[in-house]
C-alpha cells in the first residue's frame, strides 16, 4: 500500500534543500528582551511585544485576577452565552482609544481580517490590496470571492488607474499602515483621497502601527477618515486577538456578518483583561512609546554605520535585507552563535530574492542591548 500522505515527506525534502525549512523553535522563558533558548541566555530581537507589556506586572496581574473571576475559558461564542461584560469593556475602550464609534473583538488578528474582509465583499466586488499586505489578508481575499487587485507597494498612483478601470458593486482598498516585513508607512493620506475621490471602502491594518506609532500610540490612521480600522492585540498591548473599530453600523454588522465573529469561542476573560490594562500602561506611560521609536532609531543608525543597507524605520520594526534564503540563514546562525535571537525570515513570507532578518525592538531593550545587537551583526556581516 502507498502512503497517501507521501507527499508530506517530500515536500520537507524540497524545502529542506532550498534552505526553506521552518521548525518550531521554543523558548523557555517569557517574552523579556533576554530569553532561554534550549538552556542559553539569548538577546531577543524579534518579539512583537514592542512596549513590553506581554510580560508587565500590572498587565499580567489584570489577566490573573480574570482567570479568578471570569474562568480560564469563555465557554462559547459572544453570540451565544461567551459574552462578558469584559468583552464590551474592551470593545468600548478600543473604540475611545481609536476615536471611533464602536469596537468587534475577534479572537486573533487574522480572524479580524478573515472575517471583516469575507462579510464586507463578496462575488461581483472587487478588492484592491497593496502587494505587501500581511498574510491574513490576502487569504481573507481569497475567502470573499471578490475580485482581486494588487497594485505596486504603495503606489497610489497605480491604485487610483485600477481603481478607474474596475466597475463593481462595492470596492474595497485594504492596506498594512506599518508593514510587517518592511517597517514602511502606507501613505494613508494619499490612499483616503483616492478611495474618496473613488467612493471606495478604506480598511487599514494597524497591527504594527498600535502602541508604536501616532500620538500616544494610537496609530497611522489617527483621524484620517479610514471607514475600517483593524488592529491586533497581539502585538505592542502584549495579550492576543484582533478588533476593528469604525461607525456603530459597521460594528454592528460585523456582528451579523462577520463568520469568524459568529462561529468562533470569545476571546478568554484573562486576555481581555490583559489587554485593557495594557491600554492603561500605555496612557500612564507614554513614554514606552518615544522609547520604542527612539531604540528602533539607534538600532537602524548602527546597522547602517557598519554597512547594513537599513530604511529609516517607521515603527519598531528594523528589516535587514539580505537577498537569498542561505544567506539569511547563514546571517542567522552566525548572529545565533553571538547569543542574538533574530530569525531569518524567507519566501513565501517575503517575496523570492528579498529574504531578510526582522529585527524588532522593545521599549524594555536597554541601550547596550541594542548596541551589542549592532556589534554582534558587524561581526556576522557576510562580505558583498
Ligand atoms: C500579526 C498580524 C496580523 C495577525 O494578527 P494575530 O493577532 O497574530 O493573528 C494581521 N495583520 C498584520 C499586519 C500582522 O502583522
């Protein structure tokens, strides 16, 4: 008898010889700027958690004092009888904190945009996606059967041309504010116009851009007028789930359309606690946020001053091109081997030829973090 699930094995050979294979790598401690890795104390540069609030006490008590009350678990769907009244707590906080009307939380990021970008269009509309935008929405595209149009990495120019040249029922633009691979700002102002001037749908994808970016972290999109503003809680407010804020009417057919919101089990009381008291470190200490601009600066300066070709980073993240899949690799290891954790990321993440390190910083890195960091790259550099 053949194995049917032969091709499984063959498809690991593939990636394995095309330095293209993933393992799971754990750690053995929580999400600090240093952590354990199989025994060794390694510097962490690539954790979302920017401001640091995964592992803050006032965050970490809030999400155990939840578990006391409300239970490990919710139990069911919101729809059902999983909904808390921590769950519209959070919903109208992150609605105040984003200047808008209302507030969906979903269970994770990419369920927001799955869920949102599938009740929003469908057959017979189209969907104009930047070239770069993260996974969960590309595949949200997928999902919705509209039909889809990616126009050049922040190319407004060319948005606007595919935008007059497709009729359809409803027509929606969805971009990263900050983009997660790149650490580059979408040109939000540029893109409301268009989609005004269009009368299309604007979604924006502030995974990157809470916490880090906008007065007091508040974001790209501030009060730019974005009909559809999603952000994850996963990142800078260090808990999990994804929300999208906008009108009280969008809101409330999220909540009727919305698939990932209808089928899926509320969000864990401890992780909505987690992130509200998240959101209250963040207004008690703005300064977390001028800290994690400020790091990611002085990272991207030294990587540059010793040769690393380094965009001015936007938000936290400091991408690090290198070009091949080995060489990201071989990069990673040499800088592994100096205590450095910052894995190589490669296509399909990235597009083919772009592989790179994603470095990313935490306003709870201190300056001679960074600027071992920088030493430990200087070192590892590869000769062009
Ligand atoms: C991380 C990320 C998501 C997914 O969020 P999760 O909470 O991790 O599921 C969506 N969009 C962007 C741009 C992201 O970086």
């Amino acid at each position: 008898m053949s194995d049917p699930l032969a091709f499984c094995a063959d498809e690991l050979r593939r990636l394995e010889e095309s330095s293209l294979l993933r393992r799971v790598r754990p750690l053995s401690s929580a999400q600090e700027p240093e952590v354990v890795v199989n025994g060794r104390r390694m510097l962490l540069l690539a954790s979302n958690n920017y401001l640091g609030l995964a592992t803050h006490p006032r965050v970490v008590a809030a999400a155990t004092e939840a578990a006391r009350r409300w239970g490990a678990g919710s139990g069911s769907a919101r729809l059902i009888t999983g909904g808390v009244t921590l769950h519209d707590e959070l919903e109208r906080r992150l609605a105040a904190f984003k200047g808008r009307d209302d507030a969906v939380l979903f269970s994770s990021g990419y369920l927001a945009n799955l869920g949102t970008i599938a009740a929003l269009v469908s057959r017979g509309d189209a969907v104009f996606s930047d070239e770069l935008n993260h996974a969960s929405i590309i595949d949200a595209v997928r999902l919705s059967r509209a039909e889809v149009h990616v126009y050049r990495h922040c190319d407004v120019d060319h948005l606007r041309s595919l935008l007059a040249s497709t009729p359809a029922r409803r027509r929606l633009v969805v971009t990263d504010s900050v983009f997660s691979m790149d650490g580059d700002l979408a040109p939000l102002p540029e893109l409301c116009d268009a989609c005004e001037a269009a009368g299309a749908i604007l979604m924006v994808d502030e995974a990157h851009a809470t916490g880090v970016v906008g007065r007091g972290g508040h974001g790209a999109v501030g009060d730019l007028p974005v009909d559809v503003v999603m952000t994850t809680l996963s990142k800078s407010l260090g808990a999990a789930g994804g929300a999208v804020v906008g009108s009280r009417e969008l809101v409330a057919y999220l909540r009727n359309r919305a698939r990932s919101f209808i089928f899926d089990t509320a969000m864990p009381a401890p992780t909505a606690a987690a992130a509200l008291a998240a959101l209250d470190v963040l207004e008690a200490e703005p300064g977390r946020v001028e800290r994690v601009r400020a790091l990611a600066r002085r990272l991207a300066d030294g990587l540059r001053s010793c040769g690393f070709d380094v965009p001015e980073p936007a938000a936290a993240v400091v991408p690090v091109v290198v070009g091949g899949a080995d060489t990201a690799l071989a990069l990673a290891a040499a800088l592994d081997e100096a205590g450095i954790l910052v894995p190589a990321i490669r296509p399909p993440t990235v597009p083919p030829g772009t592989a790179r390190l994603r470095a990313t910083v935490m306003a709870t890195h201190t300056d001679e973090q960074i600027d071992r960091a920088v030493g430990a790259f200087a070192a590892a550099r590869v000769p062009a």
